[in-house]
C-alpha cells in the first residue's frame, strides 16, 4: 500500500510514544509500594466542575445531541465573546469565533485556510511538537528558530524579520507556551505583528494556556493587538475539559465563511453535547471554582521549581503560566551517567518509576538537555517525585 508523502512527513508524536512505554511500566509496578507517578501529560489533574457534568447531562436527558452549525452554538459564541470582555477587556464579536472539535481542529482548520503547498510558517525552537505538524500536514514548511533563555524562548521581532523570506507566510506563536510555561512580552508580541504585518503575512498565536498566566504582565490575549490576529484557545485546559475535544478559533471576519466551509466537510461540527456543558463553564460558581484551581497551579508551581533546583536541575526561566517546568537535567543525568533526555526519562520510569517528557519532541538537537515535567499532578505526587528523585540520586553516589 502506498502511503502519502504528506503523511510521511509527521514524525510520531513521542509524547505519547513515552507515555506508552510508561504506561506499559506503570502495569508492572501498580502494586508495589511505589506505583507509577505521570508527570508527564499536559492534561489537568482537575475535572470538569459539578455545574458542567450537571449541564451535560441536562443535554442529554433533553435530547439535545443533534448537530450544530459548524461555527458552534450560537449562545455559546457569546458567552466566550463575553469571556474576552470581562477577563481580558478586549471586545470579539461572537460572530468572529468557531467553535471547533479542540484546539487540534482548530489549529488544523487555521493551517488549512491560510497556506499553501512550500509556504513556510516560522515557529520558536522549543514549541509544541504537533503546531510544526499542522503546519506540514497542509502541505507547508515549518522553520523552527533557535530561542534562549534570556529571550524567554519565545521569537523576538528581530529574529522573525532576518528569517522572513520570499516563501515566508507568517509566524505560530504560543503564549504560554507549551513545553516552557513561557509567555512573548506584550511589547515584543506587538513587534512582532508589525513585522508580520509590514511583509503581508500572518499571525496565528496559540493561546490555550492563557487562562492559566500567573502574571499580569503576560496574561493578556493578543487579540488585543489587532484583529487581524488569529488565536487559537480550548476549553481543555483552564476549563478542565481535555477529553470533551472542544475549542475554538478566533478570525478576522472575512475568513469565517471560509473556515466554516472547511468545518462543514471535515467535522460537520464540535460535539454538541460538550457544547452545551461548556455554557456552565462561564458560571460564577464555575469561574471561581477555576480560579482557585489556577491558584493552586502557581502554589504547585512555586514549591516545585526550587525542589527541582536544589536536586541539580536547572530551570532557566520560571514559567508565568500553563503548568509545566522545562528543565535541564544535564548535570542531574551527569551523575548517574545518563548521556541525555530521552535515556533519562527512560531510566526514570524504571529506577524511579516516574514518567516525565523528554525534550526530543520539541524542537532541535539543543532541546535533547531538556525534560519536561507537568505540574498538573497533584501537590503530594510532585512531593513524592522530589523524594523519588533525590533517593535514585543517591543510590548512584558511591559511599
């Protein structure tokens, strides 16, 4: 059977290859005295509130489980128009936002809608691995563009504009940022769409971590900016709603027949189920229910990142939002004679029976230093990982 040089192209997603093989291993050790901790997965420890399982299942007994249009239902549009104006102050338009089957669908409808075959789409060096594959999966190139740490792995305006080239469409960005927690600062975010603007390009931005920023100074939606941006959100993380595949895009206003076309054939629409459950997301019960969730995220944040440093680990920027801790583990791995990332994580899962997530997925070689670790598990498994940690390091020190 031939296969598709378009599939070909899409590396495996080793995110959930590790996973796999630390799935296999938590089967083994499930019950010894140190069963498998998974801090692994970007996915919220945390589950839907009480008031959306309740909305879900009122949809259900009511038999509201017929399609919607592609762009979502309508109410729910503006309840997330709604959401704009009260936590970000920035007005958008119910009629400007798709409601779409996750952040993935929406990704892949933006790509869809705006590149063509040999179109390059510049993206930071770390990023989330499955953003570069969108991008090749509509045929186009993505250009990954070395960041450091003084930069807050994020692009700067400088480095987009000496990359650009005649084939260049435009620039994915994350804020926060998937696998570093990092966000753009606003006045380098707004360079950057001048640079994108200025050569008539794009600017697509994933914001699916907004809701989860730590920091005033970052946690404000680029849509603020222009509205010729184009973000990307969910309702997965902040919302807690990972496996209910709802999220959604938001364009400028001519480019909505277009993605809705596009939505119409490949998705026909997003559950419609989850749709009606997330209109209780937006519920003040709802709402303060996330903020302290979001208050507890920072706490796991702030105990853990030190914890990390103190074993020898080095974390070069503390993230500002999502939940994650992107760390060198060069000198840790160094002691117990490990070469890199991808053999750490392995040996983690066996020695520690922790699983983390090796840098391999997120960029180029120079990431193959990094692991990252989710801090969306809970305080007393981050607790248990750092005694984990510390007592494999030990056993490797000679008396």
């Amino acid at each position: 059977m031939r296969i598709s040089k378009r599939a070909e192209r899409i590396e495996p997603f080793y995110v959930m290859e590790v996973a796999k093989a630390a799935s296999a291993v938590a089967r083994e050790v499930a019950h010894t005295d140190r069963p498998m901790i998974f801090l692994n997965i970007g996915e919220p420890d945390f589950t839907a509130p009480l008031p959306v399982q309740e909305a879900a299942l009122r949809a259900v007994r009511a038999g509201a489980t017929q399609y919607t249009h592609a762009t979502g239902l309508e109410v729910l549009r503006e309840r997330i128009s709604g959401w704009y104006r009260e936590r970000f102050n920035v007005d958008v338009p119910a009629r400007r936002i798709v409601v779409t089957a996750g952040a993935s669908a929406a990704l892949q409808l933006a790509c869809l809608a705006l590149i063509e075959a040999g179109d390059e789409i510049l993206l930071p060096d770390p990023s989330y691995p499955c953003n570069r594959h969108f991008v090749s999966a509509a045929d186009g190139r993505a250009v990954l563009i070395p960041t450091t740490a003084e930069e807050r792995f994020q692009l700067s305006a400088a480095k987009v504009e000496a990359a650009w080239t005649e084939r260049t469409r435009g620039v994915l960005l994350a804020s926060p940022s998937n696998p570093t927690g990092t966000s753009i600062e606003p006045g380098e975010l707004r360079r950057i769409h001048e640079v994108v603007t200025r050569r008539g390009g794009i600017t697509l931005i994933d914001e699916i971590y907004l809701g989860l920023s730590y920091d005033e100074t970052f946690g404000q939606s680029a849509l603020g900016i222009d509205d010729q941006i184009i973000s990307i959100n969910s309702f997965s993380k902040y919302f807690s709603m990972t496996g209910w595949r709802l999220g959604w895009l938001v364009v400028p206003e001519p480019l909505v027949p277009v993605v809705e076309r596009l939505a119409q054939n490949l998705f026909i629409c997003a559950s419609t189920v989850s749709q009606y459950a997330a209109l209780a997301c937006f519920e003040p019960e709802s709402i303060a229910e996330y903020e302290r969730r979001r208050a507890e995220f920072k706490a796991r944040r702030d105990w853990f990142i030190p914890q990390l440093e103190a074993l020898g680990f080095k974390v070069p920027v503390v993230p500002d939002g999502a939940f994650y801790a992107w760390a060198d583990c060069s000198a840790f791995a160094e002691r117990l004679g490990i070469a890199n990332s991808w053999d750490f994580s392995f040996e983690a899962m066996k020695k520690a029976h922790l699983a983390v997530t090796p840098g391999r997925d997120f960029g180029s070689a120079e990431t193959a230093r990094f692991v990252r670790f989710s801090t969306a598990s809970s305080m007393a498994h981050l607790q248990e990982s750092v005694e984990r940690l510390r007592a494999w390091a030990g056993a490797a020190v000679p008396a």
